[in-house]
C-alpha cells in the first residue's frame, strides 16, 4: 500500500489529540479516523495494530517538539552562564506546556506503557535518549553544573509542567515564571550575568 | 442505607487496583464490586455517582500514605541538619514507590482531572494542602531550607517516582538511591552532618 507521509504525520497529530481528550482506552482507529477527518480504514492502513500506533504516536510527540538547528544555535549565542541556563529552561516550559495535548497524550502513553511491553521498552528508550542529548548539550556548550544538574532540572521542570497542565490551581499561573527561575538558582547557586 | 466504612475502605482500595490496571475508563462500579469480591451493586450503594467515585479515591490515596504520628515525631528527632533531611526524602520516596497501584491510580485520577471539573478542584485542594503540609513540617522542624526547598523537592521526587513506577529504565533502579541523595545535595548545598 502506498503512504502518503503527511496524511501519515496527520493521522498521528489526530491521535495525539485523541488521546489526549479521551485516554489510552479511547484511542482506536476509528476515532483517529474520525479525529483526522479521513474515511474510515485509513488509519488502518498506516499502522499495523494499536500496539503500532501508542509507540509511532510517542515518538511524533518528540518530533513536534524537537527544536530546530537555528533554536539549538540561538541558546549558544552569548555568555555561558546561569542566566542562559535559566532563559533555556524557560523555553523549553514555555514550548513543551504549549503543546498541551501532545504532554497529556505522552503521559497517557506512560500510563499505557504499564501494560503495553513494547511501547514501555520503546519510550524508554526514546526518553532516555533525550535526557543524555540534554546532559550532552548541555557539557558540549560549558554551560554551568554538570550531568546531575541536568537531571535534576529535567526531573523538577517536568513535574512543574504536568501540575500546570492537569492541576493548573496547585502552582498558580502567575507564579509559574519565578518558580522555574528559582529552581535554576537553587540548583546552581552563585552569580548569575549580575555577579 | 447503613454503610460499613470497613468494606467503604475496601471498595477504595478496590477502586484503586481497578485504576491502575485499567485506567480511568475502566473505572466501573461493576468493575470494583469484581476486584473487591462483593455483590453486584454493593459499589452503588456506597458511591453516588462515578464522579464521587473518582473523587473518593483521590482522597484514600492520601488516607493510606498518611504517616502515622510516630513517624513524625520520629522524623525530629536527633540533629535537624540536610543529612536528616535526606533520610526523610530517602523514606518518603521509598513509602510512596512501594504504594504503586495508588501512584498509578493518582496519575490516572490527574488525567481524568482535565475532564471532570468537580475531580480537579477536589484533586488541587488535597495537594496543594500536602504541599502547604511538607512545608509547614520542614519550617516547624528547623530543617535546613525554606519554602522554596520544599517545592523543588516535592517536584523533583514526585517526577523521579513517576518515571520509576511508569519506565523504570529511564533511571535503573540501583541509582535511584544515590540519584535522591544527589538531589538534596544539590537542592541544600553545604555541610551535612559530617561537615
């Protein structure tokens, strides 16, 4: 069967959005289908079982969200110090909560991936992949702190998002910027640009 | 109807296994008087709707991790320095991890959150009020740190149980101890009590 990659690319955003609405129980074919606006079977032909479709649809999360080169440069540009640290965690909460649904979706496929072991093995790995990218640009461009402050400031933003995005009156909105840029202080003290 | 708050609890912890195994929509009273071994319709009886369901679990999650007095009092004694402070952390991650059908259960209870306005405001209530809680403790304890403190670890913590009790690969299991410890090194830098 002939596959058109931009129907394939929609079919997976429709996905996202239908699992996110609905949960993992909620995300079969015909509702992808249905989502994307296409005609019944379509999804059928473009993923070989549900199985198929949880993992292709975690891994199109990470794809939307992937920056680009010109994004990737950009954070480089400049002083290399704790200020820039913060300004990319602020970024990255700010792209990563906007895309809402595809955050909801992923941990409805967390949750899936309990009783599904490919995708578990899967998101696993795809994951992981994207803390030691995360530690690697982070050493490569002499940012300050070292592969633990990556792993702590991705393990602290990411609760931080998903309280915003599921519970958003636990950590009001408002305060959601001075929070991210305290974590930043507290988990690399000393001066920032100003010291 | 008289109600039994034994087999009320029972149902609830029911109610939770039922959570984790099949996730909010397979969340039927049908589907907790199977797990809980009682008659067809005994849940009814006690629930009057699946949103009062829902909301009943939120709150028995948080019934059965309550630390008993003694553990709190426990917790005070000897030095108030970060050693103590990663002790407790070391506890608190172990009570809730070894909890993980109520863990899962919880994030499944925040997804459902994002459809059920009535589950959300009860939901941000209950952890806005543990959060208000481990807050309270830290200060009135005199353990080193402030609010802030508290917060990033609570965030943290929370997104290391996460990814152990979802993709227990993303961080292997034989870190996760020294991976706590580094966290409150990092969030509480200085001295412990050999310093």
């Amino acid at each position: 069967m002939r596959q058109n990659p931009a129907r394939r690319a929609a079919l997976l955003d429709a996905a996202i959005e239908v699992l996110a609405r609905e949960g993992a129980r909620g995300l079969t074919f015909r509702a992808v289908d249905a989502e994307a606006a296409v005609p019944v079977g379509t999804a059928t032909n473009y993923f070989s079982s549900r199985d198929e479709l949880f993992m292709q649809v975690g891994l199109r999360f990470y794809e939307r969200l992937e920056p680009d080169a010109g994004v990737l440069a950009a954070g480089l540009a400049g002083p290399r110090d704790r200020d820039r640290v913060t300004e990319l965690m602020h970024d990255v909460v700010n792209r990563v909560s906007a895309f809402r649904s595809g955050y909801l979706a992923l941990l409805e496929l967390r949750l899936e991936s309990t009783r599904r072991p490919a995708l578990r093995e899967l998101l696993s790995e795809r994951i992981r992949a994207d803390v030691d990218a995360n530690i690697r640009y982070h050493e490569e461009a002499g940012l300050p702190g070292d592969a633990t402050t990556v792993v702590l400031l991705y393990m602290a933003l990411n609760w931080l998002i998903l309280e915003r995005l599921t519970l958003p009156d636990v950590f009001p909105e408002d305060g959601i910027h001075d929070l991210v840029t305290d974590v930043v202080e507290r988990v690399l003290p000393g001066p920032g640009r100003s010291g």
